[in-house]
C-alpha cells in the first residue's frame, strides 16, 4: 500500500462536480507536485485531505489509516484525526496577528497536544533557528514582511510534527523577490525528508522540488510522471498545451 | 443673576461626592463586564445557522437598542419583582438592566469584529487541530476583542454617563448624592457644576485614548 492513497474521491459544491472518483498515490520518499489550470480542483484535493471539506465519497489513506468516516452520502468527511498527521500552509496568511511569532508555533501544541509551555518553546525556538528566523520570535506578524509570514506559518505546521506537509500557492501572494527564501524553505524540508503535496504556478520550481508531476484537469489526473519526464517529454496533448501556455506566460 | 456663588458648601461635600463616584464606578465596572462576557457570548449565539437561537437574541439586542434606557432600568425596577416576584436592590438592578443594555450594543460591536477576521484563520485553526472551542477561546474572541476594543470603551465610557440614570431608582452614585446636596445645601449651580466635572474628568481621557488604541490596533491586526 502506497503512503498516500486516494481512491474514488468525490466532491461536489452543490452542483458544481469537482471530482467523480479521483485516484493519486503517493510514496513517503515522495514530493507530489500539482499542476492544473485554474479552477481544476487543486485546492480542493489538499482541503480534502486536510479534513477542511465534506466529500461525497471516496476512501483516503495515509501511512496505512484509513480516514474516511460517516458512511452518510454527501456528509461525508476526513476524519478529524487526520489533522495529527497532515500539515499545510495556505496562499493566504494565516497567522493569527494578535500572537507573536513565537505564540503562533506554540499555540497549538500547548492548546490541542498538552505540550507543556516551556518544551514548546524550546522546539519553535529550535525550527525558528533553523529557519533564520530565531530573532523575530518576539515580532508580530504585522511586523514581518510576507516571505517571513509564510516561513513562519510552515515553522508552525512542523511543531506538530506532521507526516505529511501541503503546500497550497503559498507564494502566490508574495512579491517577487520573497519567493525565493519561501522557496528554499521549502527545499531544505525536502532535503530533510518530509513528504509534500504541493500545489504551485511556477515550473521552475516544480520541476527543482518534485519527484512527481500530477497534471490534472476538469477533476481527472490526465498525466503523472518524473519531473523531467513530464517536463520534458510529455505524452498527453492536454499536458503540452498546459505548459506551452503558462511556459510561454511565465517568460 | 443674583446667586452668590459659595464652594464652601461643595469643598465640604465633596467626601459625599466621591463616595458617590465609588458607586457610580462600581456600577460601571460591572455593567462593563456583564456588557463585555455576555455581548460576546450574544454575538456568538448570532452567528449560529439555528434560527431558535438567532431570534430571541435578535429581539432581545433590538429591544434593548431600540427603547430609552431609562425606561429599561425603571422597568427592571418596577416590573421584574412584580413579575418573576423576586425583591433585588435598586444597585443590582441598575447593574443587571446597564449591563444587558451594554451587552446588546457590544454585541454588535463583536458581531462586526468576527466577521471582519478572516475566514482563512478558521481552515488555519482546523489544520492546526484546534477544536471549536479552542478556535474560539484562543482565535477569535482575542481577536475580536482587539478589533472592537475602541468600539467596546466607547460603549462602555457611554454607559458611566448612562450609569447617572439609577439615582431615579434611589441608588446612591455621584449623581444621586449630588441632588442631594444641591437641594440640601441650595447650591445647585456649585454642586451639580462640580458633579459634571467629575463625570467629564473620568469620561474625556478614556474618550482620547480610543483613538490612540484605534491606532495601536490597526496597526497590530495589519496584514
Ligand atoms: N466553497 C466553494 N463553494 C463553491 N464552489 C467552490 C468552492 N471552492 C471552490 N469552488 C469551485 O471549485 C472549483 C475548483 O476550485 P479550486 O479552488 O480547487 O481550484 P484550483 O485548482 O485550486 O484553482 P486555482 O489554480 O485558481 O487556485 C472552482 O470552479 C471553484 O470555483
Ligand atoms: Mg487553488
């Protein structure tokens, strides 16, 4: 059994179908890069693995648990525990302004896992640390520029230890020059081994941090391959077209 | 005009005056904190889908908001121990009916407040495995908090004024003691000057610093 495993997903917002029986499987040594034109589910693929969505069907696996529970048609959902082992950082910011730095990391641990205060500090100043970021844990997050936001907000997801981590166009709202250092963040938690799903615009990117390229479109996984392969030899019309547009939008 | 002006009567009285003041902030303090836990707890009850919840409390914020408080609080006076046939003070209903009118106009404040945080903060909440209460408690009501607080001491500041209404019901605040003393004394124009004063010296600086906080907190919830 593959470490992520989707089978027969289905989820609809009223009546508008995203996916009618949607598979993907991913390894734990992988890191799942999304691709897709807009509107194609991508979003809504990583919110129904993070239990942030009811679907009407389907089965979701991960590291062998099932997580699927309410066998109700249509209410349907991710079993809340899947939120111990899956982590994910948004496009939005989202963290919570009225906490430091430090406060945003160790909130839920202390709150939702009983970690006692002064191990909670220790370990968020331990990735704030590694992250550079050791000396803005007293900072609020008005006072950090969106770069730093969203570093933060991937520091904060890891306190819980997650199996998994999801990436949703976390630098879709950046300027240009902070993308980079979200970047790299990004790559050193691949370098270190974390499994990801990611969902991302840009190519270059995709191409330096995936071991796996899914194309998907109008809910259906047209295309899944090695970076390279998809990159560079794509087998599917729908996929070339896809890149010869945003390659060619991209520059 | 031929009134003779004479603060000897105010300098002795103002022992009085202050013992006054003491009730009149006490009353405020606790309107304030009925206003700040029960307005919150309203607006909570607001946002639910569950329309046996959202209508009584919308009649209760609208009744509130929409009749004098003076007759709230002659009316808690009067007609509760007729109705439910209970005898509480005239201090402990004046607290119970300025609270419940604070409570109703804070309730609003919270309401705009909530619903200006940003939805992204409650899928944040979700991910990070807060459950529901915990998103409340460590998410939203800070939050809202910060975002109504200029809102919630101005309501609140509102009520120290209103407060002056239960020396109608015979509770001895600063309002109350300072008739007292005007008529006792015939000094209207010293005593009830020098009771204004004392309301405007509590009122007006709290007033300034609303927005000296509005500043703060923009600034801090930026983003
Ligand atoms: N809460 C919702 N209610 C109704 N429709 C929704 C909702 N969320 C998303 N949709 C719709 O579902 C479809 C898929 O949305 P989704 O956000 O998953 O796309 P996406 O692939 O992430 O697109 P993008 O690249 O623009 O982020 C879209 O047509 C969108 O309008
Ligand atoms: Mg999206």
């Amino acid at each position: 059994m593959a470490f992520v495993e989707i089978n027969g997903l289905v989820k609809r917002y009223g009546a508008l179908s995203i996916f009618e029986g949607f598979d993907l499987k991913m390894e734990a040594t992988d890191r799942l890069v999304l691709i897709g034109p807009s509107g194609c589910g991508k979003s809504t693929l990583l919110r129904c693995m993070m239990g942030l969505e009811d679907i009407a069907g389907g089965q979701i696996s991960l590291g062998g648990k099932e997580y699927i529970e309410g066998a109700e048609a249509g209410k349907m959902r991710i079993d809340a525990k899947i939120q111990k082992d899956v982590g994910m950082v948004f496009q939005h910011y989202t963290l919570f302004p009225h906490l430091s730095v430090l406060g945003n990391l160790c909130l839920a641990p202390t709150r939702s896992r009983g970690m006692k205060k002064a191990i909670a500090r220790d370990k968020a100043m331990e990735l704030l640390q590694r992250f550079g970021l050791a000396d803005r844990a007293d900072f609020y997050p008005s006072q950090l520029s969106g770069g730093q936001k969203q570093r933060v907000a991937i520091a904060r997801a890891l306190m819980l230890d997650p199996k998994l981590m999801l990436f949703d166009e976390v630098t879709s709202a950046l300027d240009p020059e902070l993308v980079n250092e979200v970047e790299n963040t990004m790559q050193d938690l691949a370098n270190a081994g974390m499994p990801m799903m990611i969902v991302t615009h840009d190519m270059h990117f995709a191409r330096n941090i995936a071991t796996k390229v899914v194309f998907q479109e109008r809910g259906k996984v047209i295309e899944a391959a090695a970076p390279d392969e998809l990159f560079g030899n794509p087998q599917q019309e729908r996929t070339r077209d896809f890149l010869r547009n945003v390659l060619h939008i991209n520059g | 005009m031929n009134y003779e002006f004479n603060w000897f009567y105010v300098q002795k009285s103002l022992p009085d005056l202050f013992d006054g003041l003491l009730v009149t902030l006490q009353l405020t303090l606790w309107a304030n904190a009925i206003g700040l836990v029960f307005g919150f707890l309203v607006a909570l009850g607001m946002m639910s889908k569950i329309k046996l919840i959202t209508w009584p409390l919308t009649i209760y914020i609208e009744f509130f908001r929409c009749t004098p408080a003076l007759i709230q609080l002659v009316w808690f006076f009067f007609c509760v121990p007729i109705i439910f046939n209970v005898w509480w003070s005239g201090y402990f209903m004046g607290i119970l009916a300025l609270g419940l009118n604070l409570a109703a106009f804070n309730a609003e404040a919270y309401r705009a407040a909530i619903q200006a945080i940003p939805h992204s903060h409650s899928d944040a909440s979700v991910a990070l495995g807060l459950n529901a209460f915990q998103r409340i408690i460590h998410v939203i009501l800070p939050q809202a908090l910060i975002l109504a607080l200029p809102v919630l001491i101005t309501n609140g500041i509102g009520i120290f004024q209103q407060s002056a209404l239960v020396a109608l019901i015979s509770v001895e605040d600063l309002m109350y003691q300072g008739r007292y003393i005007s008529t006792q004394t015939f000094r209207p124009i010293e005593t009830l000057t020098t009771v204004a004063l004392i309301y405007f010296a509590v009122s007006f600086p709290v007033s300034q610093a609303v927005s000296y906080i509005e500043r703060r907190t923009k600034r801090l919830l930026a983003n």
